[in-house]
C-alpha cells in the first residue's frame, strides 16, 4: 500500500475515492487516519478513528490508534481510555500495554506504569522498549539499582534484532534512558 511506502499524500487521495464509492468501510477509515497521523496531521485522524468506530466499535486496532494520536496531542488521559478500550477487547495486547504504561509514565502515575511493563514483560521478555520504559521508571520512583538493571535487560535482548538500523536506533534510546538514570541519581544525591 502506499502508507506502507511512506507515500501518505497519494495514499490519502486513494483513501477518499474508496470512501467516495463506499464511506461504511472502516478499514478505509482506519487506513486515512494513520496516513494522516503519519503527516502529523492527528485532530484529522482523529476524526476517521472515530468514524471507524462508529461503524465497528470493537475495532481494536482503531482504538489503539486512536489513543496514539490523543498521545501526540499530550491528551494522555483520552489515550488511555482508549487503550483500556483495547485491552477490554484483548487483555494481552501487548502494544496497548506498552502505549498505556508510556501514558501513565507521562501522568506520573509512576506504579501503575510500572505493573503495565511487567505485564508485558510477562508477555515478552524480550520486548527491548518495555525494559527502556520500565528502567526509565524506575529511575522516576529513584531506585536507580533497578533501573540499571532493567536497562542491563534492554540492552541485552537488543541482540536479537535483525535490522542494524533498528539495532541502532534502540541501543541510542538505550543511552538516553542511561543517561536519564544517572543525571536524576545525581540530582537525589546532591539533594540529600
């Protein structure tokens, strides 16, 4: 598909004559709306989440994108409604997990985020962001040993990604993560 191919302009224009011939089709929907979220276009995304759920309110993957463009628009309270929305339809969907304990991370409800990465964890130990999220939570609630150690984790299983670029990309989060730890480690040290 042209979404697929980063082509999201094209894609759209492809989008609105399907809708034109057939608007009670959510998958179209579903489709724009990530287009549009990948142009960083998310109130009009929104829009096309909600009018696939209009049509299929047990949409659960509509739901989670949903909650994904409420979270770039920093409306964390909305996006976890909607991931909960997912997790009611799927309990151990382990991207909803992942975006709500990133959501309640941004809330600041530390313990609560906290019991969604091990949810997933439980899911997939190997899932190198929810180690990432979990360490940088950790370090929030300023137990540092644990962080580390949760960041150790993420650090090991970035061996079994097979693309080096994405191997790449998530060792570089690794390091912000670690250098997050330290500095707050720091900060709680001078503090005291």
């Amino acid at each position: 598909s042209l979404y697929g191919l980063e082509r999201d302009e094209e894609a759209l224009q492809c989008y609105d004559r399907a809708i034109a011939i057939d608007e009670n089709y959510g998958f179209t929907w579903y489709c724009k709306g990530n287009s549009l979220s990948s142009l960083e276009r998310y109130d009009e995304a929104l829009v096309c989440y909600d009018r696939v759920l209009k049509i299929d309110e047990n949409y659960a993957d509509a739901w989670g994108s949903k909650g994904l463009a409420l979270a770039r628009l920093e409306r964390y309270d909305e996006a976890l409604q909607c991931y909960d929305r997912v997790l009611k339809i799927d309990e151990n969907n382990e991207s909803a997990l992942h975006n709500k304990a990133h959501a309640l991370t941004r809330l600041e409800r530390y313990d609560e985020a906290l019991q969604c990465y091990d949810r997933v964890l439980h899911l997939n130990e190997n899932n190198v962001d929810a180690w990432g999220g979990k360490s940088w939570v950790l370090s929030d609630l300023e137990r540092y040993e644990e962080a580390l150690d949760a960041l150790s984790e993420a650090l090991e299983h970035t061996n079994i990604i097979v693309n080096e670029n994405e191997r790449t990309m998530t060792r570089d989060k690794i390091m912000t993560t670690y250098n997050h730890i330290i500095e707050k480690s720091k900060k709680s040290t001078s503090n005291r």
